[in-house]
C-alpha cells in the first residue's frame, strides 16, 4: 500500500463484504481494488453525466 494514500474505514455488512470478495476474487483482485474499480467507474459515469469534478469543488 502507498504511504500516502489516506486511511478510509468503510462499514458495510457482512454480506456484501462477502459478495464483493467473491467478485473481486473472480476478477483478480484484492477486495481493496474491487471497491476501488467500483467508485472509480461511479465517478466516471458520474463525471460523463455532470461533467468532470474540478478541484475547487473538493
């Protein structure tokens, strides 16, 4: 893990964990990255409807 990514504690169930591990797992990923592709596709889809995020608006 890089060093200077921020720490971010994520709650969800059980079941979801479980189910994210087993797609993750089918596509080679760590549980980790397969939540990371996930909200990196979110923000994609989300920038291809709105428009790209600007920094001023972080």
């Amino acid at each position: 893990m890089r060093k200077d990514y921020p720490r971010f504690t994520l709650r969800i169930s059980n079941e979801m964990l479980q189910k994210i591990g087993c797609i993750a797992s089918n596509n080679g990923r760590t549980k980790n990255k397969e939540i990371e592709f996930l909200l990196k596709r979110h923000i994609a889809e989300y920038e291809r409807l709105y428009g790209p995020i600007i920094k001023k608006d972080l």
